[in-house]
C-alpha cells in the first residue's frame, strides 16, 4: 500500500512549519470564507490524527476522521485525498474516485493528479496514468517522484525504453531518490540488461537507498555457487533497529534466496517462513471455499446455453490462467515472441468489471450480479475491453492477458468473449506451492501466509478448474509446466497451434524477445528452459509437511 503524502502535505500535517526550500507551500483546502476559520481549524486538526493513523496502518481510525470532516466540509480536497491513500491496494476503484474527486476541487495541485495517475497504473489504465503524470510534470516539471511514476508506468506498459531518460532526470535533480535507482534498475531489467542493474543496485546499496529492496532485487540477478559477500550484509542488515515489516520480509527473501542456491535449504527456509511472519498476513479459507461453492452452482452448462449470444465474437482476447509461479510468464514469453501475438501481462480489467457487478469472495448470492449481465451490457463490457486491449496492441491478431487468478473468472470472461482462448497452466502441485512460498506477495495473495493455507488454497483452485473443464470441455488449453520443460519445441507447437495462427522460429527463442518483465519470473524469462525447477520440493522435504498433509491426494510424493 502507499502510506504516503506528498511530502508538501505530510509536512504541514506532520509540524504545520514552512515546507523546506524547494517544496511547494502547503495550501490546505480552498482559503477559509469568513466565520470558516475554527471550522478550518479544527478539520486540519482531525486530518493531522487521520494523517497519523494511515502512517500507522490504522485504516479504520483514519477513514472515521476523514468521513468527519467531509460530513461537515464535503468537499474538503485533502480529506478526499486522504482516503484515496487510506484505499489504495485494497478497493483501487474507490481509491481513484477520491483521487479524481481531489483533483476536480483543486484542478492544478500536482499531487493529486500524481496520485489519481499512479492510481490508475495500478489498475492497468494506462493511457490515464500517463495523462494525469504527465499533467503533474507540466505543473511542476521537477517532482520527482512524478519523474519516478511516470518511469514505474512505462516499464509496466512494456516501455522501459521511455523509462530510462526519465530516471535519468530523477537522478539529476535528487540522487539519493530512493524510487530513482531502484525504478532505473527495474527499466534496465526490463530491457535484459541486467549487469547494469545491479550496478544502480549496488549504488542504492552504498548510499543506504533502499537498502532491503535493492539487496532483493540484486540477489535475484545471478545465481550462486559460493557465499557472496552481500549474505552477511544482509544478515546484519536483519539486526538493524527499528526495521519496518516490509524491509524485514525483502532482507528474509533474499537471505534465502542466496541460501537456497547455496543449497543450506533447511537455513533458506527459515528465512522464508520469518518473512511471512512478518508480513502477518491472514487467510479465510472458509470464506474462500464457498466463493468457489458459488461460482460452481452459478455457472453451469444451462447458464452458458440460455447466453450463447451474449458477448464478442472477436477472437484477440488470449487468457493465460493458473496458480502463480505455475509458468504463466513462460507461456506469455513463449506465445508473445510470435509477430502476430502480444503479450499485454498482468491485466485487473476483468477483475475490475467482476468487482463492479459484485463477483467476488465476499460476495453471498451470484445470481443477482449475473442477472444484471443483459445481453447488451455484455457487449458494452466486451467492446470497452477490446478497446483496452487494443490500447496495447492495435495491429496484433492475439492479446495475452496473463492474470493468473482469472482462472476464478473464466464463467465472466467467456460471456463475454466466447471465442477467447484459455490457457490453463498447471504444474506439479508441491513444486508449485513451494515456488509461491519462497517469493514475497502482497496481501492480495494471503493464502500464501503459511504453508497450510496454501495447500488447503491450492485444493479450491484444482476444484474450480475441474469445475470449468466440465461446462467448457475441450475449450481450454492446458500447459503442463513439466511437459513444457521436457519439450519445449513440441509443446510450444501446439500452444500456437491452439492460438490459431501458423508456427514461427521465433517462439523457441522467446528469451531474446525485447520487452518488459515485470512479475517475480523477470529474471528467469531472460534464460532459456531449465529443468531444475522439476521436483524441487523435494530440497525442503523435511519443512514442508504441513502443505503436503493439507494439498492431500494432489500432493504427488
């Protein structure tokens, strides 16, 4: 989540003193009206404790503070600016019409279109993220942390190449811009080039810039056959003071990942279970079970039968589906390296439109939300999308969205592109799990807290796709890790067969394609098949029971 303000703003709240050289003065809300004076007063009071309580992760208390103050002031720009912070990584839809509402009440602070900007990139929206960074820029061509988003978004968008001269411009005006070396060194790795990564990486290091995400990201560059240098770094890192959980998790990651490849698994492992205890993340399996419950009963043969209309018969629209970690990058990499195909990533639309219509966990009756779903909606939803995906790619007979947990989603995605192709990506269920142990997730992913709930998850997620190869038998493709691994020149023959387009050279050479990584597979894309990751469980045999009890008869020993 970002727990940030812009630093203008925090600073007011924080000391209410003049904004050091060079920052913007602080305007807070429109200039008091006569006899508005206490009442402006006390609602910079209250956002001051909200600002405080977000800082400190307490959503509650600070969302109560700022529904105060815009119960008497509505349309009070900072406690709507606020709560989009206070939304932001856990309900972004509501997070950006608090941005965009900040903005319309002050249209030229360039915080709040920094922010309804770096918003939008977190749903995908990219053309809008651009505007809204781009307009900040305009307004205050040296913010840097406007020069670092608009950077963070190109490399997202499959454009690091336009990143780079924006880091650059960062650097020049700050240095020591934590987001400055760190975003350089993503863009660079975008592009493959990833010993200069690690020299910018290095660099952060050195200038005590980031220090636990820049010694995660430089641990994932190479692989290790002796102890390096930084191990010990980072273990003393760990028993720094006043760590905050985040760097906890990053050091705790990349201590184990130097030790895995090390092979001290039993000492990597450790490190990976303290990391999730960090993270303190918690997961409602029962919750979780009758979501799936729901979607089953909803989503039938009868339902598809009485819908066979509805939707876009347009066949772009390429879903690659799965568990993390399961090949899904690979399959992207592989598809997306052919001249017709490209490869969009990891793409929220369809989340965002089963979100609108209330397909979701928490959700208690489907039926309601799938009746809302006409057959006219259904095409304004497909065109919309096509629109989207045409943003990427205007040229490209096949677009790959390569969201893995749409595979909850493939009863939505199907009304309304019944022509879609489907990817299923499936791997051995340990390896797999054990793959999503060993890397840090956000929140989103709580059932990768701990190793129970991950295999009790994994057995939902096997139980979802029977389910859809059931109603959609023979529809969806389904890419065994292993098999890919084993052939790769056959099994990619039959992945383009399936898209429907005619074989190319290019796709067994998918590790030279030019173009953005930015998942935890941005490293290994870069390397041409290896078999190492087959039955690799079997190095952390005596700390993994618990996810072998829970994953049951799918646990393949």
């Amino acid at each position: 989540m970002n727990s940030r303000l812009p630093p203008a703003w925090s600073k007011h709240l924080k000391t209410a003193a003049a904004p050091k050289p060079g920052l913007p003065r602080p305007a807070l809300a429109n200039p008091p009206k006569t006899n508005s004076f206490a009442r402006a007063q006390a609602d910079d009071l209250l956002l001051k404790q909200a600002y405080e309580h977000q800082q400190a992760k307490r959503l509650d208390e600070a969302q109560n503070l700022c529904l105060q103050v815009l119960a008497r002031t509505p349309n009070h720009a900072l406690a709507l600016y606020i709560m989009g912070t206070v939304y932001l990584g856990y309900d972004d839809e509501a997070a950006l019409r608090y941005f965009a509402r900040a903005v319309g009440e002050e249209p030229r602070n360039p915080y709040y279109h920094l922010s309804l900007g770096e918003a939008y990139g977190k749903v995908s929206e990219f053309s809008a993220a651009i505007k809204h960074i781009e307009y900040a820029l305009e307004v205050q061509p040296d913010l840097v942390e406007a020069l670092c988003a608009l950077g963070r978004v190109y490399t997202q968008f499959d454009k690091p190449d336009l990143a780079l001269p924006l880091y650059e411009k960062a650097m020049k005006i700050n240095r020591d811009h934590p987001k400055a070396r760190i975003g350089m060194a993503a863009s660079l790795t975008g592009l493959g080039r990833m010993e200069e990564a690690g020299v910018y990486l290095r660099q952060a290091i050195e200038h005590r810039i980031d220090v636990a995400a820049a010694y995660y990201d430089l641990v994932q560059s190479r692989k290790f056959t002796e102890e390096p240098a930084e191990l010990q770094s980072i273990l003393r890192e760990l028993d720094g003071p006043r760590l905050k959980s985040e760097a906890v998790q990053n050091l705790h990651y990349a201590a184990g990942k130097v030790l895995n490849d090390l092979k001290r698994y039993a000492e990597a492992f450790d490190h990976f279970n303290k990391a999730k205890q960090a993270a303190g993340y918690k997961f409602d399996i029962d919750q979780y079970r009758r979501f799936v419950d729901l979607t089953i009963e909803t989503f039938t043969p009868d339902l598809f039968a009485a819908r066979s209309s509805y939707g876009n018969p347009s066949e772009a629209p390429v879903f690659v589906v799965g568990m993390p970690r399961s090949g899904t990058t690979l399959t992207e990499q592989i598809c997306a390296s052919h001249p017709d195909v490209h490869g969009a990533g990891e793409l929220s639309k369809l989340r965002r439109v089963a979100n609108a219509i209330g397909l979701n966990p928490s959700a208690s009756d489907f039926n309601k939300p799938i009746m809302t779903v006409t057959e006219g909606l259904s095409r304004t939803l497909a065109e919309e999308h096509l629109s989207y995906l045409r943003e990427r790619a205007p040229t490209a007979q096949r677009i790959i969205d390569k969201m893995p947990h749409n595979f909850e989603l493939i009863g939505l995605l199907t009304l309304l592109f019944p022509n879609a192709r489907i990817i299923h990506c499936r791997r051995d269920a340990i390896d797999n799990c054990v793959s999503c142990f060993v890397l840090p997730f956000s929140s989103a992913h709580s059932y990768n807290s701990d190793l129970r709930a991950l295999g009790l998850y994994y057995r939902e997620y096997d139980r979802l796709m029977r389910h859809w190869n059931e109603v959609f038998p023979g529809r969806i493709f389904e890419n065994r890790y292993e098999t890919l691994v084993e052939d790769q020149e056959a099994q990619s023959r039959r992945l383009i067969d399936y898209l429907g387009l005619p074989w190319d050279d290019a796709c067994l050479r998918y590790f030279d394609r030019e173009g953005a990584v930015t998942t935890p597979s941005r490293w290994q894309v870069r390397q041409p098949i290896y078999k190492s990751s087959v039955k690799r469980w079997k190095n952390y045999e005596g700390e993994i029971a618990p996810l072998i009890e829970a994953l049951g008869d799918l646990a393949d020993i």
